[in-house]
C-alpha cells in the first residue's frame, strides 16, 4: 500500500490504531484477527454487506465478473464495492482473482446468502425442470420454506427412498435429489435447486448500491436553523444552571451508580424540565466532564466547567455537541421512564457512538429544511447498519432516540433538518458566521422592578449570571430570565462577605434602571440582622445582641436537645458544634454569621470543583502519522512515539474514563 491508500486503510479500520501498532508485521495480524474484523464487518452498509457475503458463497478465488452474476448488478457497481472492501483490508487480489481474508469468510458461514455448498453431483437446469414437475406442487411448496435457509428438520432423513415408494411430498423430493440428507435428522437444498428457484436472485429483497436519501416537504431553513439555534442555547443555559445547583446542593450517586431517581426529579423541578430531560443534561455534562464525581461522590462542576463558561455559545455549543457524539453511551436508556437511573452503567454500550454518528450523517447529508419523515430514517439506518436488525438496539429506537436527542441539541428543529447538523461530524470546520449570529449575545445590564424582580433582555454573561443567581433566585428559563431578591437569596451574598453598599452598587452598576426603595430597604434591613448574631465552636457559642432573642432562643423546644444554656449576659453555648445548630437560627428568622475562635468572621467556604475527569484513551499519532512511520521503518522496526510525548496518566483523586462514569464509582 501507497502512505495514502494505509492513511484510508486506518482511518476505516480504528481500532487498529488503539493501540499504535508498532511495526507492520504487528498490523498486518491484528487487522487479520477475529476480533477486528468482526468490527469492520459491522460497519460495512447493507450494500457492501451483500458484496462481501456473496464473494464468501463464491469459491476463492473469484472475479468481479461472477461477483456481478450472482448479485445481478453491472460489473462496474460491483467492481467500485469491491474497490472499497479491499480499501478496508476485508479482500486482496485484482478483479479477476479475489481472495477474501480468511475470517471474512468464516463470519458468514456456513451459508452464506442462505446458499448450500455447492454440490459434488451438480444437477442441470433441465434435470431441475423436470424433477420439479415429477414431484408435484406440494413438493415445490416445501422447497420454497427452504429457498433463503437451506436446512430443515426431517426424522430418519438418511432412509433409502425411491420415487415409486414415496408416499410424502419430502420423500419425492429426496428420491428425485431435490432435498439431500445432510445427517440423519437434516436435509438440505442443493444450491443449484434453490438458485434456479430464486430466480438467480442472491437475497430475498433488493439491496440498493446506493444509500437512501432522505427527501420531504422543504420549510424556510432560515425559519428552521433560527428554532434550532433557541434549542442549542437553551440546552447551554440549562447545563450552567444544572451545574449551579449541583454545587449548592449535593447529590451524591448511589453505591451500584447513578444518580437517584428522586434526585432526578427534583433537578427537573428545578429546571422546569421533564425527568427524561433532566436526565439527558445530566449526561451531556458529564459526558463533556462538566462534571464529575468528587471524594465524596457527589456531583461537582469541574475545572473544566469554568473555563467552558468563559467561551462563547458557538464554542460552548461545539464541546457539547461533539462529546454527545462521542459518548459510549445510550443516554435515553439511562432515564428513570426506561427503568434506569441517570449516569447509570445500564446507559453504556460499546457500540453507541458509531450508531448514533450514523443517524447524525443521514441527517448530515439531508438537506437542510427537509422534514423528517421517521420511516424513511429508519429505512435508511438499517441500510447504513443491517446489524441493527439483530442487534440489542434496534433501528427504530436508535432512530427515536438519536432524534429526539438531536432536536434538543439543535441538530433539527420544528420537525425539520437544520443546518447545524452537519457541524459535529466535522469538528476541524468552524461555525459558519451566519448560525453563529443566531445565538443570542451576552448582555450584562438587565431592568430591576417594583415587584423585587430582575428582568434580563437576553443572556447574561456569565460572571454577572453567576453574581445574580447570588443575590436573586432565577424563576425562568431561557435567553431572557427573570430573577427574584428575596431575604434568603440575599442573605446568601451577605454569606459570600459582600455588605450592603457592596451589593446595591453592583445592582446599580448593573441595572438599567435604578433600585425601588422596596429593595433598598429589604438589602438594609437583611444586612442589619445578618450579623447580629455570632455563634463559634464552645463545643460552639452563640453571641447575641438582644436579650429578648436570646431569651426566645432558650425557650425553643430544641433548645435542650442541643444542651443550649446561658453562661453570660447574651451569650450561650451549646454542645452541638456550630454546623448543627445554624439552621436553627435560620428557622427562626435570624440571620448568624460563623466566626472563629478569634472573633473572625467565616466566609462561606469557596466555591468546590470535582476533580478534573480523565479522558478516555485516545491514540497519540494520526492515521497519517501511523501510516507514514510504518512505510519508513518497515516491518520489525519499532513505531517510535513523538518526542516528549509520554502515555496519559491518571490524575490524583477520583478519574473516571469518559463513557465509564458509573461503572467507576466503587
């Protein structure tokens, strides 16, 4: 092989890449393996399928001129098919001497096309014809079961029989050699007889050489990429908020993975999102390591999650998209509807990323404005993967799945194609600017209200989202939001150190009206009961100003199951340390601050991040670079690595390979 045709050859053919081989000798028995064929095998679409099973019902070696025979289709056709399998290692030789590599061969026996060996004693066309019409039809009824699976169940097949003592349709059969005994218990039609039957047809139905192309009523593709870009930033805006409350409130993964169904739900409330919805965001986070797993298994952004915030919606967009693309996983499996839990190892499957590419590019090639019609996709999935009719997941849920996924991502939109869809199989080729102008662009001012509510005119940037959701509970989502102050949202930025003049001169820095005195007076009066009240470690004490509080305090029915008791003028201790005894306080209205043993006011401790996850394992070179290093050194000699390139390694804490993030947890 040219550098360029071993490029090709390892570009189809990955898994040879992993590991880097290290010479040629080394390539040459891995892509001969079981395995590895195995896995080229199921990549192949219905139409090579059909060429390489009807090549291995040939005997070897054969010509693209018998080749197009049997399939019945213009040498050229053939001749371009059988150009791409050698392309992919599967056969070598010219036209006219093809050899299939032997496990090629061996994974459609033993009847390939539903063809029997061909015969020792081979009958004639006319020898056929007239068996056929001494038989009989029910004879020819029994044969037709036999046409596309050869055998058959028969008790005492081996019986000598002649065709003036048959007294069954089997038995003339077998008398005139139209059935054969294959053992004792098995008959089987000879190739000849079910050739001729068929009329020389190698599969049941035709198998187009070309794939199907996805055709429907166009709408507006401007109408339709504009709904698909609302969709691909509404799933940006709800991942920053999913990760927002994942770091106020943990959830912890249970001790089998996943994330508890109640969890689940109440992540949804919060979204006001569907479960399956919910679900869905929690797996691209992770999937794109937005979040992980901390020591204590507890769901946390990750570093990577801050520097994803500070990149714009087209880049933030891409990682997602493109990790969604990659991952080992069946998102829609892991839902509480289909008896699963989100980020649960029943969502793992090794074969998910190539299945879900292959939907993704039907609708690449589609073009953009069509609307989907589910048949003609669920059509042209199973000619792109014929496995998918035997295999664990079938074309009609990949197709529902990978859709329905995709309209969330922006991928379609009002039923119809969008013209991002073709972005994430090429990750190299930038947004073109016309989509990227259709995400909404970041604005830092917003309207504050009467009614103590912030009003946004589109998305925040992020440093002010994240400031705001400080001071104010967001109620909506979406590109506008409205945000709600209350004594509890502020209190949580008098917890972060900001004061009172703090707080209202970055509203007005950020507003673009100025603050009702009902705000002014609500960030007063919370900021002069916020630290009225200092508790510290004593086991922990409790310092108040006013008499009467403390007095109250004393009373409460809690009080002596916490062992608090007066030890000085407005002072208390308690023999719960301070953790324990704050939401108390905050229960009955107050608003305490935690100080140390020196008087020291503590802050709310800083934000946390899950360790950073560690990727899955990725090949070091290109197929390029394999290629070419191969062709250079030759068989025997070493691929040598780049220099200064060292294999990845795992970092300190919990590292969970992408795709394996519940499996890992134990």
């Amino acid at each position: 092989m040219s550098a360029e045709k071993l490029t090709t050859f390892l570009d189809l053919r990955p898994d040879l890449l992993e590991p880097v081989p290290q010479d040629v000798a080394e390539l040459a028995s891995r892509s001969t393996t079981s395995a590895s064929i195995t896995r080229a095998i199921d990549e192949l679409n219905a139409w090579l399928r059909t060429v390489a099973e009807a090549l291995s019902a040939l005997p070897d070696p054969a010509s693209v001129a018998e080749l197009a025979i049997m399939l019945g289709q213009p040498p050229s056709t053939v001749a371009a098919a059988v150009a791409q399998l050698r392309e992919r290692g599967l056969l070598w030789g010219q036209d006219d001497q093809l050899h299939l590599v032997r496990p090629v061969r061996e994974a459609f026996e033993p009847y390939p096309g539903g063809l029997a060996p061909p015969s020792a004693r081979p009958m004639s066309a006319e020898q056929i014809d007239a068996a056929l019409q001494d038989c009989g039809a029910e004879a020819r009824v029994v044969l037709e079961r036999l046409l596309w699976s050869p055998t058959g169940a028969v008790r005492n097949a081996e019986r000598p029989v002649s065709f003036t003592s048959a007294r069954s349709p089997i038995e003339r059969l077998l008398s005139r050699q139209l059935l054969r005994p294959l053992d004792s218990e098995t008959v089987i039609i000879p190739r000849e007889v079910a050739w001729q039957l068929r009329e020389e047809r190698f599969s049941a139905e035709p198998v187009a050489p070309e794939q199907p192309v996805i055709t429907g009523r166009l709408r507006n593709s401007n109408l339709v990429d504009r709904a698909a870009a609302g969709a691909a930033f509404a799933v940006l805006h709800d991942i920053e908020l999913l990760a927002y409350r994942l770091e106020a409130i943990p959830h912890k993964l249970l001790r089998g993975g996943g994330l508890p169904n109640r969890d689940v739900l109440t992540l949804a409330r919060h979204l006001g999102a569907e479960p399956d919805h919910a679900s869905f965001l929690l797996e691209c986070a992770a999937a794109a390591q937005l979040i992980a797993p901390a020591s204590t298994t507890a769901l946390l952004p990750t570093p990577d999650y801050d520097q994803w915030l500070g990149q714009d919606a087209p880049s933030r967009w891409r990682l997602v998209i493109e990790a969604w693309l990659d991952a080992d996983r069946f998102f829609a499996r892991s839902s509480a509807g289909a008896g699963g839990h989100a980020l649960g190892q029943e969502a793992y499957a090794r074969s998910a990323a190539r299945l879900r590419k292959t939907v993704v590019r039907i609708l690449a090639d589609t073009e953009p404005g069509t609307t989907l019609d589910r048949d003609r996709l669920v059509s042209a999935a199973s000619w792109h993967r014929p496995t998918l009719t035997h295999g664990p997941v079938t074309a009609d849920q990949l197709v529902e799945w990978t859709l329905c996924e995709a309209s969330w991502l922006g991928l379609a939109a009002l039923g119809a194609v969008s013209s991002f869809a073709r972005l994430p199989l090429l990750p190299d080729l930038s947004m073109p600017a016309a989509l990227q102008d259709l995400f909404p662009a970041p604005v830092e001012r917003f309207v504050i209200q009467t009614d103590l509510t912030a009003v946004t005119a589109g998305p925040l940037e992020h440093t002010v989202a994240a400031e705001l959701r400080l001071l104010a509970d967001q109620e909506s989502r979406g590109g506008a939001g409205v945000y709600r102050f209350s004594p509890v949202s502020l209190r949580r930025a008098f917890d972060q150190g900001w004061s009172a003049a703090e707080v209202q001169s970055w509203l007005q820095r950020h507003s673009t009206t100025g603050l009702p005195q009902a705000l002014d007076y609500l960030i007063d009066d919370v900021a002069r009961r916020h630290d009225s009240i200092r508790i510290g470690p004593a086991v922990c004490y409790v310092r108040i100003s006013d008499p009467a509080q403390a007095a109250a305090l004393l009373a409460h029915p809690s009080a002596s199951g916490l062992g608090l008791r007066a030890v000085a003028p407005n002072v208390l201790i308690a023999a719960v340390d301070e953790c324990e005894l704050l939401p108390l306080l905050q229960e009955l209205g107050h608003s305490p601050v935690v100080e140390n043993g020196a008087g020291e006011v503590l802050l709310t401790p800083p934000t946390r991040r899950a360790g950073k996850q560690l990727t899955e394992s990725r090949p070091l070179l290109s197929a390029a670079e394999v290629a070419e290093a191969l062709l250079t050194r030759g068989a025997g000699h070493p691929v040598a690595l780049q220099p200064g390139v060292t294999q990845p390694t795992a970092e300190v804490g919990l590292s969970i390979p992408r795709g394996t993030l519940a499996r890992s947890i134990e």
